[in-house]
C-alpha cells in the first residue's frame, strides 16, 4: 500500500528546469533513502512533496 504518490512533478528556477516530470511512490513502513549528486534535485523534491 503506498502512503504518498507523487505524479509528474516540476519545478523551474527562472530559466533552469530543476525537476520534470518526476513520479516517485513511499510505502507505509518502508524506510526510503533518496541519493544523488550535489544540485540534483533532492531536497527540492523533498520540500515539494511535503508541502
């Protein structure tokens, strides 16, 4: 069972696109790590979806 979906999120700065169309699903009871290199989008994510 998926506690969170998130479906085709976006997000630009101006003229730099720093997420598209991104889908990403969190189950209940699952621990979930989110990696990536510096600037690549994850804590913009993370701010998106918990807003």
């Amino acid at each position: 069972m998926n506690c969170i979906n998130s479906i085709e999120i976006s997000k630009n700065f101006g003229s730099v696109q720093a997420l598209k169309n991104i889908n990403i699903s969190f189950s209940k009871g699952n621990i979930t790590g989110l990696i990536g290199r510096n600037g690549a989008g994850k804590t913009t994510l993370l701010n998106i979806i918990s807003s």
